[in-house]
C-alpha cells in the first residue's frame, strides 16, 4: 500500500473511524488535554490548525472554551457535511480545507499558526510522505501530536514497527520525540494519554 492508497481509503472512509463515527462519541479526554495545554500556553486568541479534523469534535470543544481562530485539514468529504449537523457554530466559524495533508500543508506560510495538533493522524502518514512533519514545524510555533507509539521500544537504525487497524491501513508507530528534535524541534511537554501519547515540541526557536 502507497501514500496514495492511504489517502484514498481515509478519504472514502464511512461506518467505523468515519466523521460520523467520531462525531458521535464526541469530544473526550484528548479533547480537554489539548484545551488546557493550549490555553495554558498559546492562550485563547492563538490561530489553531488540526490536521486530520474529520467531523471536528476536538475543534469543538476548543470553540466551546473560548477559541476562536480556528482551522482544519480533512481528506474526507463527508466531514463537512456531518460537522454542518453536528457542530454548526464550528463549521460557520472556522476555515477548513478538504484534501490530504500532503495537498495543503505547502499553502500555508512560515508561521501561519500559533499551534497545530494532531490526533491520530500523523500515525498513518506513509513513509514516502514523510517530508510532512517538516513542513508542519515550518507553520507553526508549536507543533502537538497525539498520537500512538507502541510499544516505545523504537530501533535505533529508524525501523517502523507497522500493525494494521481491523487488517484494513497501516498504523505506523514512531518516535515522535525523535521525528520532530530531528527536525529542528525542542520537546517541551509529554502527557500519557491511554494508548497515545501527547507531546509537544517548540518550532520557533529563533
């Protein structure tokens, strides 16, 4: 399976991990982990992008404690339609774009954000797209991924352990801490999450 067999299944997604899927269990631990953290760092007036947003519910919980500058990437199509039902307020007023990350990250400026997140996403980016992260780094000033690492025991020589959700997409389980500080990052947080990890790494370190 390549990058764009990846992009494709996620962008046709319905019924389990869909944006109908996660609307309905709604905003969650993650949701208020990554709320507190930013309004404790970045603060409410921060312009905030989450990659990977499917139907919003973090973005939502986000708007709900104050937010109001914020922004999406999601491949699929229907997440738009289920957030229009699901969180209005959100879908008036935020700025979302519909395509792969891959597609979008390049259009935005050095430093277009004051934070950016992920939430199990970054998880499935394919190894041939991996010039991602980077280009994440270089628009923002601090740079969160929450996202499932394994077991933590990575290799040295960067060997990605690969497990399978439901024998359908990969899931490619990496050092985090090590993917962005080799980008030029400084991690300045870690919280464990259940099976995820959240951390967070200072981009803007001039």
């Amino acid at each position: 399976m390549d990058s764009e067999d990846i992009r494709r299944q996620w962008a046709d997604r319905t019924g389990e991990y869909s944006p109908a899927y996660y609307a309905h269990y709604g905003p969650n631990e993650t949701s208020e982990a990554i709320g507190q953290y930013l309004e404790d760092t970045v603060g409410r007036d921060a312009a905030v992008l989450e990659v990977g947003c499917s139907s919003g519910r973090h973005l939502a919980h986000l708007l709900e404690r104050g937010f109001g500058t914020l922004a999406g990437v999601e491949v699929n199509n229907e997440a738009m339609v289920v957030m229009e039902d699901t969180y209005p307020d959100l879908a008036k007023q935020g700025s979302f774009y519909i395509d792969a990350i891959e597609d979008v990250v390049g259009e935005f400026d050095d430093g277009a954000f004051d934070a950016v997140y992920s939430v199990e996403t970054l998880q499935h980016i394919h190894p041939e797209a991996e010039w991602v992260f980077a280009e994440l780094a270089r628009i923002t000033d601090l740079m969160i991924t929450v996202e499932n690492e394994g077991d933590g025991d990575h290799d040295s020589d960067g060997e990605l352990e690969v497990t399978h959700v439901n024998d359908e997409f990969p899931l490619y389980h990496r050092d985090w801490g090590r993917v962005f500080t080799d980008v030029g990052c400084i991690e300045v947080a870690t919280l464990p999450l259940g099976r995820d990890t959240m951390r967070a790494f200072r981009t803007n370190l001039e």
